[in-house]
C-alpha cells in the first residue's frame, strides 16, 4: 500500500495513446482507464467469447444505421472502458464513443467489476446496460440512466424474453446463455 507522501500521477486518455504510440502498450493489451489507473482486463474464456459471438450476430442483424462494436473503446469520466459489446451512433473514424445506446459486458469472473461501472456508464448517458453474468444464468438489465446510477434494474432468468428499446429482436435468454 502507497504511503500519503507519495504522489499519484494519474493518467489521460492521452497519455495511454501516447504509451501505445511509443510501444509501452500493445493496441490489443486489454485494459481500461479508470479514475485515471490503467486496469489490466482478464482474457476471455470459451464461454465469455460464445456468448460475445451470439450477442454480435443478435444485434447486427438489426442495427440499420447503428454501429455494433466488439470490445471497443467507450470515452467515460476522463478514461476509457472496453465492453464486450455495444450499439453506437456511428462517429467518425479518428474518435471513440462517449455514449451508447446499450452496452453489455459478459461476467463469467468480473461480476463486481461490471456492476461497479454501472454508474459511469449511466452518468455517460448509456441508455441500457446490461450484465450478464453466466455463473448465475441472469442478464441484469439497467434502464433510466441518471448522474447517480439507474433508476431501473430488472434480472431477466432462463426463459425469458429481453424486450431491448435500441435494435433487433428480443433476446432469448436460455438461447444467449446456451
């Protein structure tokens, strides 16, 4: 544990680019920037990667106009986090997304992770938010984004049916889940 005397130099957007652009981070290391910490992600499992799969095929086939983005950068407080996935407005090429119509993130192990960063994807106007965490067999879906959090979360079980209010089809949840 760090002593007070020491000071913290926390990191930008910026300055992660600029690591990547020196090469003392790889565009395909996976972390996220939060509170100005590079967080190092878990690889993900054959589960994880499954369930990431039939997420994307779900959505793009109802996207029109939007973007699905696969493990992408999402701008959020001052840093970056890299969901599993997520429906955006498209931007263009030289940016990354602030917002989004929905993010998922799949939790085989990050189950407290995802639920923390629930508050910064409200606060940066992520309409739905989704967790779906496959030891439990449950999507918990976040709704009614606010500074605080959001006002409205709903855990949908094997059998049910995910009405999304962003794009495609309902989502099956024993069909996501396998």
């Amino acid at each position: 544990m760090l002593s007070a005397e020491f000071e913290i130099h926390r990191l930008s957007v910026d300055d992660v680019r600029r690591m990547v652009e020196a090469g003392v981070l790889l565009e395909e290391d996976r972390v996220e920037l939060l509170d100005g910490v590079l967080v190092d992600m878990t690889p993900p499992s054959s589960d994880h990667s499954a369930i990431v799969a039939w997420l994307t095929r779900h959505f793009v086939r109802g996207a029109h106009d939007l973007e699905v983005r696969v493990q992408d950068l999402l701008l959020v407080d001052g840093g970056f986090v890299m969901p599993d996935l997520m429906v955006v407005e498209p931007v263009p090429r030289d940016r990354q997304p602030s917002t989004a119509h929905l993010v998922v993130e799949v939790s085989v192990t990050t189950q407290r992770h995802d639920t923390a960063k629930a508050r910064r994807y409200a606060r940066a106007g992520v309409a739905e938010y989704w967790i779906v965490d496959v030891p439990a067999r449950v999507v918990k879906v976040h709704r009614r984004p606010a500074s605080g959090g959001y006002g409205d979360v709903v855990e949908h079980r094997d059998g049910a049916r995910i009405e999304t209010g962003v794009v495609a089809a309902p989502v099956p949840v024993s069909e996501l889940l396998g």
